[in-house]
C-alpha cells in the first residue's frame, strides 16, 4: 500500500511555473488592515484561469520513503484534477472529480473507485473537490468571507482564523502582504493530535497570473510524519489538456 502514499503527495500536490519571474515585490511591509479587507483581496486574488498543465517535482519524506519523483498534473478549473507521478516507470495515475476518486499503482497493480472517503481516512480531515483544488492553488481551505475572523500579524504575513473555529479542527491561514496569495495555512486537531501545514515559500507570475513556485506540505499524526516538497518545473494556462482514465485489466480493487 506504500503507493497509496504518494496519492496523498499528489492529492495535496499543485501546479506553477515556468514564469517570467517576478513583479512581485517581497519587500511589501504588512501594515495594519482590518480582516474583513484582506479576506476580500485573498478572495479576489484566486486563480482566474481554465486549466492547468504542469510539471513538478516532488521529494517525499515519511521515515520510510525518502526519495524524488516526477509528477505530471492537468487542471480543468472546477471539474477535473488529474494526476500521474513516474521515476523511470509509471507509479500511479488519479484523477479526481467534485463526485469521484479514481486511482491506481502500477506497481502494486491495484485501484481505487470511490468518494472522497478515501481522502478523509488518508489526511484524517473532511476534504472536498473544492477545497483540494484551493489547496493546489494557494487559496484558503475554506471561504474566509463566509465567517467573521479574527487577524494577527505574525511574521510579516496577515494572519486570519475563524472567530468561531470548527469543533474539531482549528484552522489558520497566513496571507502574503504583497499578492493575499497564502503564505501558508494550517488544520489542527488538539484532540487527536494532527495537523496539516502547507507552506507556499514562493510564487512566480505567470501569464499575469500568480501562482506558487514551491510547496511544502508537513502532515503529522501520532508516530508518522509525511514531508512533501514540490518545486514546479513548467506550467502552462488555458491549453487543451486530455483527462482520459481508464484502469488497466487485471488490477485488484482496493477495499477501504
């Protein structure tokens, strides 16, 4: 079930960029803003494109595997995210809809059809198609207009968090003072003891888009940790992209 393992990676994954590199200002000073203000420009920041074709790298961590591997990734907006990770072979293909999780190992010869059942057991937190894609895309897990936050400046980033956090997560989203792209978001659970950081270190503009460069994703849980860094090779906006999936004959369904 190792594989599996690299679904996460994957299901947490993203896209960026092959850019022109910069009309980014790093050195914008966070000055005091109300958090109704800056929950209006993170949401106005979102990606505005209609899909994504891109190609990273990615170097997972989990005590047991540590090791690189290539992943290819296509992005309908709202609709599809499909994904295929190689190293020398074919290691697993997915692809993700709002409705449908589809997945399988190559080498493993296995696979998985279902909901996204299958991401809740794995990440040990409710997930949805949307939420999944605003992770890809360096947007906050959850709408931050939706609720009333509360906002801190921590490290130079706008740092908001539901006045009324979820009963079982705590949630934490830092917004860059620059671009209100995320500089990183965090789901808690004291109960349980786990938490998810995604940490989004740099972005690039591309076709007047910004989107992160590097993603790091740190998952916790009692006795495991998973260390994922993503580096983006290339990118590319608004090109066709084929999503086709079929699972190979002969593989054995995965039971959950």
């Amino acid at each position: 079930m190792r594989f599996l393992k690299y679904f996460i990676v994957f299901a947490i994954v993203f896209t960026s960029c092959k850019a022109k590199k910069s009309m980014i200002d790093a050195n914008v000073i966070a000055e005091e803003m109300s958090a109704k203000k800056v929950a209006r420009k993170h949401v106005a920041a979102n990606f505005d494109k209609k899909t994504v074709d891109a190609k990273l790298k990615a170097n997972i961590n989990n005590g047991k595997i540590n090791q690189s591997i290539s992943v290819s990734l296509k992005m309908e907006k709202d609709a599809v995210i499909w994904l295929k990770g190689t190293k020398f072979i074919t290691l697993f293909k997915a692809k993700i809809t709002p409705t449908s999780v589809r997945y399988y190992s190559s080498l493993e010869r296995k696979y998985f059809e279902g909901d996204f059942t299958m991401l809740k057991k794995l990440l040990g937190t409710d997930i949805n198609f949307n939420q999944l894609q605003n992770l890809f895309l360096g947007q906050s897990l959850t709408n931050v207009k939706d609720q009333k936050q509360n906002i801190s400046i921590i490290d130079n980033s706008y740092v908001l968090s539901p006045e009324i956090q979820a009963s079982l997560f705590d949630i934490f989203f830092s917004v860059n003072p620059s671009h209100f792209k995320l500089d990183k978001q965090s789901i808690i659970n004291t109960v349980k003891n786990q938490r998810l950081d995604v940490f989004y270190p740099s972005y690039n503009v591309v076709d007047d888009a910004i989107f992160p460069s590097e993603i790091n994703i740190k998952a916790k849980q009692p006795g495991k940790f998973t260390d994922i860094d993503f580096t983006v090779r290339s990118v590319e906006f608004n090109k066709d992209i084929d999503t086709s999936f079929s699972i190979p004959k002969g593989y054995k369904q995965i039971k959950l």
